[in-house]
C-alpha cells in the first residue's frame, strides 16, 4: 500500500524532504533485515531539524493517518526502525546537537541523532564518561539507544541506558510536545511516563532531547581475559564471579567455537577454548578485586589468566571479543547465519542456558557459537546453517526458537538489548502472558489512538498475511 506524502512539501522545506528512490531504499532495512524480509520502502523520508519540525510532521502525519517510523542509523537488529507500512521514515540523524554539559550535576542534554562516542568525548572534557554506552556507541545514536533501552559490556557494574537517562523531550503521535522525568535525580510526582517511552521503539512518540546521567572516569582501568578448557568451568567461573561480589566493570565469555572464529579471522595463534574477557574499573585498591577474581577462577580450573600493565596490552588481549562481528560474518562463505540473539537470564541460570544451546549444537550437528555479557546473564548467539539447504535452515529457524524459549522458561527474556521489532513478536506473549500484552496495547492505543507511529511492531497480532492490522480500537 502507497501514501500520499505530499503533504509533507507544506510541513517541511524542501531540503528536508526526498522521495527519491535511493533514499528511500536506505530507509527501508536495518542490520539485521533484507528488502526481502519486510518488503518495506518508505514513500518518503523526512529530515527533520528541530522538535517543532518533528511535531508537524507528525500533526499532519496523524491527520492524515500516514504511518511514521523514526529512523537514525539503522544498526538495530531486529527491523525496528524499518517502514513496515510504508509512509515516512522520520530520519532524525540531523538533529545531532550536544546542547549543553553540567558536569557539577554530572548532566548532559543532547538531541536524538548524536552518537553515543559524541556523548563520551564531550564528557571525557570534564572527566567523566556515560557508563552504559554499548560496544556500537560509535555506530548507534542516543535516541535509538534510548528507544531500545540497549546495554552493553559494562551493565554488569553500570546498568543499561535506561538507568542514565534523566528526561525526556517527546513528541507524541498527534504532534504534541512533552517532558518527561525530570533534571533531579529522582522524583514522585505522577506517572513514570519518561521509562513508558524508553524501551517503546518509536511506537509511543518521538524522543527529542535527552536529559543523560554521566560518571566520573575511574582512575584506574585494568583489563585481560581468562582461558578454560571446558565451557562449564567458564561459565559456572561467570557466575561464581558475580555471585561473590566481584567488583568487575566487563565480564564477557566466548565459548570454544566462537574462539575459532576469531582466530581464523585475525590469526592470532591463540587455542580454541572458552575465554572470559575481563575489565575492572576502580578509584584505588584495584589489584585485590584482580586478585578476588583470579582466586574464584583457579577454583573452577582456569588454565591462563592474563591481566595486561597498560591499555596498548589490554587493548591486545580483548582482542579476540572486540572483532567478533565480523569474524563471525567473514567464517563461511557457504553457511548462513540465522539473525544474532540476545536473550538474557537470571545469573544463576547462565550456566543452564549455555549448557542448552551446546546440547542443541551437538543434536543436530550445527554451529552455534555463544558469548555476550555474560555478568549480566546476556547470551549472543547465532545459528550457521547450509545456505542452499531448506531442511537444514528449517532446522536452525527452531533451533534458535527453542534456544528463545528456554531462555523465557528459565525466568529470562527474549531480548535483552536489541528489542522485539518484527524479530520477536511472537514471543511477547509467552514472556508477559495474555493480560500484560493487552495492557501494552491499552497504552499504545492512549498515545497513538490512530495507530500511525511505526506500526507492525512489538505486537504478534499487527501484520497479518502481509495486511495492516490496526491497534486503534476493538471492532
């Protein structure tokens, strides 16, 4: 189905407006899907410069009821931000501006498109840093991260980016603008409107400014990584770690098979065998906190345990975690690899679901190599199947499904980081149950009652057949 987006000459300047083929091409996919998978291009895609551009176009948009979909860089990985209707892609990548630092209050304000390697360099000038930036901060921008409610390798210390956003500038469906949260940092007064919109991936309203919470810079930073030769022995050492109080900032575990790959793509000469990645970060007394963990890790067999003097050695030894995105890519031309999970699970259960995963490799002879952030029961993984074999991709599509609800069954989630998107919507309801979903949907219909903020996603009922299927009421 096409829209008329002509409408849009009236909202916005030309220069803020292009229905050209190209650009809307690259509004129409994110990093984890193909034109094929949604068939989605825009009608056309918006540039919007300031919040009272956003909030006309959305007034008009709504009016007309012509489906939205914000859109920044477009490294989600689960179609979040991709035009499932077609209508406008609201490209907020213009709207880049650090707008003011307070380092007494430990605060800085910024628009949606800033990165979040723009928000540590502008906060490394006054000594601080924004503690929950994900590994992609370099690739990823503030307002899709908000929306996401991603986390990275240090939530284990610090928390996810919904613990450091302060509050909110929003722009709602029909084109109203809003605060949420607050400059303090707390605060009773009504709803918790600011933590509705985190985590809403563009359904609720637009983020326009974020009011961010930012961290002193530990004065010392050490980091290395832990070899094993047994998966279990590494991942019960994870959470031996955190069950004791380890005081460590990044605890990421690859297994074996994940280790393999990386060599083979940076040709380290290192073994194949499980490795844990560690950072810790403190103000003093850093060397016993290495030494609490070396002392947990012995306890589970740990064969090398490295710790490297200085960042040009850390930096070496990390290495082999840092690269995974693309070795993972580059492993096998021959083999497909299913879209990257991202479930996460109680700690004590972390063990269980690598254990899980690994049994389900070896059952079916597929690869499937795990790692993540395994301090905070993260597990990255993906499925490789023989890309010119239906069976065989039929296969490793239930694998991975099971691999989801094993996680869900154990007290865990279906994503951890990425989001429910269109990748996910079926496990909404075995994770929330039935009454939890309609209540989402109840929210959903208060703030976009005609239901034009990026429709199709997180709800398993809003495509059906390849039809829209509409959220704004009940008959």
């Amino acid at each position: 189905m096409t829209h008329d987006c002509s409408f849009l000459a009236d909202v916005l300047p030309e220069s803020q407006v292009s229905s050209g083929d190209s650009d809307r091409e690259n509004h129409s996919t994110d990093w984890g899907t193909e034109t094929s998978d949604l068939d989605a291009v825009p009608d056309a895609v918006a540039y919007p410069e300031s919040t009272d551009d956003v909030a006309a176009v959305l007034a008009a948009a709504n009016e007309r009821e012509v489906p939205v979909t914000p859109y920044a860089a477009g490294t989600s990985l689960e179609g979040n931000p991709v035009p499932a209707f077609g209508g406008i892609s609201l490209d907020l990548m213009r709207m880049d501006s650090i707008l003011e630092t307070r380092p007494d209050d430990f605060q800085i304000d910024v628009e949606p498109g800033v990165m979040g390697s723009a928000v540590d360099e502008a906060a490394a000038d006054h000594g601080m840093f924004f503690p929950p930036l994900p590994s992609s901060g370099d690739l990823s921008t503030i307002g899709g991260m908000i929306v996401n409610d991603a986390s990275g390798q240090k939530t284990v210390k610090y928390g996810e980016v919904a613990d450091w956003v302060l509050e909110l500038e929003v722009v709602t469906a029909t084109g109203e603008i809003m605060t949420c949260g607050s400059k303090a940092v707390k605060t009773s007064a009504g709803y918790n409107l600011r933590d509705l919109f985190v985590g809403s991936e563009g359904t609720l309203g637009v983020v326009t400014r974020a009011t961010l919470e930012l961290e002193g810079l530990p004065e010392q930073i050490r980091g290395g990584r832990a070899i094993f030769s047994d998966i279990d022995d590494a991942s019960a050492a994870v959470f031996d770690a955190v069950r004791s109080g380890v005081d460590v900032a990044k605890i990421e575990l690859i297994d074996a098979l994940t280790a393999r790959m990386a060599n083979e793509y940076l040709d380290t000469g290192l073994d194949d065998k499980p490795m844990i990645f560690l950072e810790f970060h403190a103000n003093h007394g850093i060397e016993d906190e290495i030494d609490f963990c070396r002392a947990i890790f012995e306890s589970h067999d740990v064969e090398r345990f490295e710790i490297g003097e200085d960042d040009a050695r850390m930096a070496e030894l990390w290495q082999a975690r840092n690269e995974l995105a693309f070795a993972l890519r580059a492993y096998d031309p021959d083999l497909k690899p299913l879209k990257p999970g991202d479930i996460t699970v109680p700690i004590s259960k972390y063990p269980e679901i690598i254990g899980f995963a690994k049994g389900l490799a070896d059952e079916h002879d597929l690869l499937i190599p795990t790692f993540g952030h395994a301090g905070d029961g993260n597990v990255h993984y993906t499925v490789f199947a023989e890309a010119d074999d239906p069976d065989r991709l039929e296969l490793a599509e239930d694998v991975y499904d099971r691999i989801v609800r094993r996680a869900i069954e154990l007290g865990g989630t279906s994503t951890g980081e990425h989001g429910i998107g269109v990748g996910k919507r079926e496990y909404l309801e075995l994770e929330h149950g039935r009454v939890g979903v309609e209540m989402m949907r109840r929210v959903k219909r208060a703030f976009d009652p005609n239901d034009v903020l990026n429709p199709g996603k997180i709800f398993p009922e809003t495509i059906e057949e390849g039809e829209r299927v509409r959220l704004a009421g009940d008959d």
